[in-house]
C-alpha cells in the first residue's frame, strides 16, 4: 500500500507512475484520497481542539466550584455536554472516512522503479540477460507430455480423476526428480545464507491483505470458506507474514528465508499448447526465497537474488533469459520485477520459471513491517522470487535432454535423484 503521505507530497510523481501502470483513473484516484486526506485532517484537527477545550472546562469547573461560582460552574458543564456529543460525532466521522481512505488506497497498485520500461504487453519486456545455447533436437522431438506418458512418469489422468485438471500424479523417477529438485534448491539457498522454514499453506484473510493478494487476486486464490482460509499461491505470502506487526531490530537484518511449499492457483483455464502438460498447472511445487531489507539495500539484495537464480539454472545446464518487466505488464504488488525464462526445446518457445520482485514499502507499509532508525520507525523494503518454480523447470529439462537411450539428468540432479537417465 502506498504511504498516504508520500501521495500527498508527491502527487504529480503518483499519478505519472500510476499511469505507467495503465492504471485507469489514476488522477481521480488520487484526488479523491487526497480529498479524502484532507477531510480526515480537519475532522482530526478540529476534534483534537473540542477535546482540549473540554478537558479545560472540565479543570474550570473544579475551580469555579472551589470558588463558590456555582452558576458558572454549571454553565461550564453545560458546555461540557455539549462538547462531549461534539466530540463523540466527530470520533465517528473520523472513523468513517477513514476506512473510506484506507479502502481507496489498497486499491492502488505499487508504483515502477524509475528503471521499469514503459509500456503495456509482454512483447514490450525487456531482455536484459541471456544465456547458454538452445538445443539442437531432431525432427522426431516429443513435447514433454508426450515423454511422460513414454516414460510414465505423470499421470495427468489420475490426477483429474482424483482431484480435476491441473492436478497431475508424480510416479516413479517423475516424483523422484521432484523431491531431488526441491532438495537441490533448497540447499543451495541454504549455502547462500537463507534460512529454511516451513510455513503453513493455509493462510487468514489478514495475511493475504499483508503481502497484496488480498483484495486484488481473491478470485484466483482457493478459498475454504467455512474456516475463511485460503490456500496459498507462493511461499512468499506465508512467509513474509511471519514479519507482520513487528518492529525488526536493525542488528537482526538482512533477513533472508526460503521455504517449499506446494502452491494452489485457481487460473482461468484455456486451450492450446501453451497450457498444455506442466506449462500451467492449479497445483505445482515451488522453492521461494524471501528477504527483508532497508530500503538503501533492497536493490543490492534484488541483484543478489537474480543472481542466485542465473546460478541455478545455470547448474541445471538450462538456456535461460532474464526479462524486465514493462509497467503494463508488472504485478500489482511490485516496483521491479525480472522474469527468468527456459528454453523448452520440443515446443520451440520461451517458457516462465521465477519472477524475483522488489516491492519496497508497498508490502512492509500493509504488514506494519518495520525497524528503528535513530530511534524513529522507519518501514522496510520486502523482496522475494522463485528458486525455483518446478513445473517449467522440468518441463524443459525432459525436452531439452531427450536423448534416443532416455532422457539425461542434468550432473548437479544426479546426486540427488540417484539416476542418470530417465529410460
């Protein structure tokens, strides 16, 4: 959520970057919050002054009744009353607008970095990194739902069967090479100095307000509605809300996290190659590495944390990209995102793994997340990205190293899977 004092000094630069958004109405939006703002300020103002004049005639009245001024004494508690029903009116007008306030700024998206390029579709991105070179296959080259119905390995069928679309059954080497690859991620955040948790996936409506997904994305979370839970999208939301409502000591900062979790997303379904197999699925595993940072340093961390995501795909010997995102096309939440994306071989197309995310005060600001600075509290800046989403990741590895004895497992998996090849 933006800072209302920021907006209320700065509103050419909110509108300009609301706009780089495509965010309709942006100057509307803005001067009714501002309009809003100012109403809040002169109903607290003037009911700071009705509150201090009748805490004087409160003290008046004791010494006019020390004095015998028994008439004046009763006017003054008169007046009292009068200032009490004042006051009480006004306590409830100040409620008012401002949850008319604070329900019209959650409504606003994080504004870009001055470093996000404009524009609106994904065709205006920019690549900004790539890397390794993409496979020569032969004509005969299976897509990856074809090579794991040869080496059943996934059964998307059961998973309908028992669940519905985009829940698939890992089998065999399938869920091996899953288990090898959260391992594998996992222990290469942990080298790298994140510590490991393991958050719930059940999530309260407060921890989805914190982290943004919450009012903007209710209709693509799943939500058990007796309990008013909702399953989580990331790893990201549970875990940058263990930090909701807390002052951070400066000498417990950086903070950085990872976490696995299964994540649970109610996309809209469509047809064609492009969501077929594990290219979109409601269910998938995902490896998230969140940190929480000061605000001089999250640009450093977000660098940090791109790098260690070239690192692992890299090690998977996966041709790769590095995108930044245009206004158009960034997240709600973000003010800087990068998207990583693998080269799926038998599809012949570029396919997303990992956004990594700098979300400055946007986050910290909803989550009350923040630390002190020269004894004042000042609100961090919250990043995360994916280390790795699984499903792409594998799609691409079972294309890319289909081989006429099997499929090869990249040397950095073997280890952890405990096979070479997929046969």
């Amino acid at each position: 959520m933006l800072q209302i004092n920021f907006i209320r000094e700065n509103r050419e630069l909110t509108i300009e970057g609301l706009e780089r958004k495509y965010f309709k109405g942006a100057t509307e939006a803005v001067d009714t919050i501002l309009g809003l703002d100012k109403q809040r300020r002169d109903t607290q103002s003037e009911l700071d002054a009705t509150l201090a004049q009748s805490n004087a005639l409160a003290k008046q009245i004791g010494q006019l009744m020390k004095e015998g001024k028994k008439e004046e004494a009763e006017a003054a508690k008169a007046q009292t009353s009068t200032l009490k029903v004042r006051a009480k009116s006004l306590e409830e007008s100040l409620k008012e607008v401002e949850e008319q306030l604070q329900a019209t700024l959650v409504l606003l998206p994080n504004l870009p970095h001055e470093s996000v390029p404009p524009g609106r579709t994904p065709e205006e991105n920019v690549e900004v990194y790539l890397w390794g070179e993409k496979p020569t296959l032969p004509e005969t080259a299976k897509p990856h739902w074809d090579l794991i119905e040869q080496y059943d390995i996934i059964d998307f069928k059961l998973g309908t069967k028992i669940t519905g679309a985009g829940f698939p059954v890992y089998k065999g080497k399938g869920a091996r090479i899953q288990r090898a690859m959260i391992q594998f991620f996992l222990d290469k955040a942990v080298e790298a100095g994140y510590m490991e948790v393991q958050p719930p996936i059940l999530i309260n409506a407060e921890s989805g307000f914190g982290t943004g997904q919450l009012p903007d994305k209710e209709g693509q979370m799943y939500h058990a509605t007796a309990d008013d839970l909702y399953l989580i999208p990331t790893a990201e939301v549970p875990i940058t809300n263990l930090y909701r409502d807390v002052i951070v000591n400066e000498n417990e900062l950086p903070i950085k996290n990872v976490g696995y979790t299964p994540c649970f997303r109610r996309e809209a379904g469509s047809w064609g190659a492009h969501v077929r197999g594990l290219n979109r699925l409601h269910q998938f595993d995902k490896v998230e590495i969140v940190q929480v940072r000061k605000p001089e340093e999250s640009y450093q961390a977000l660098d940090e944390m791109a790098e260690h995501v070239k690192g692992l795909l890299q090690a998977l010997e996966l041709p790769f990209r590095i995108i930044r995102l245009c206004g158009g096309d960034m997240g709600f939440t973000s003010a800087l995102t990068y998207d990583f994306e693998v080269w799926s071989g038998a599809q012949g197309r570029w396919l997303e793994c990992s956004s990594v995310s700098n979300f400055e005060t946007y986050q910290a600001n909803r989550l009350k997340l923040r630390y002190k600075v020269d004894g004042k509290t000042q609100l961090l800046h919250t990043l995360n990205g994916s280390a790795l989403a699984l499903p792409r990741i594998l799609a691409a590895l079972l294309e890319n190293n289909q081989t006429p004895e099997g499929i090869r497992i990249p040397k950095a998996l073997v280890p952890y899977c405990g096979f070479e090849l997929i046969k």
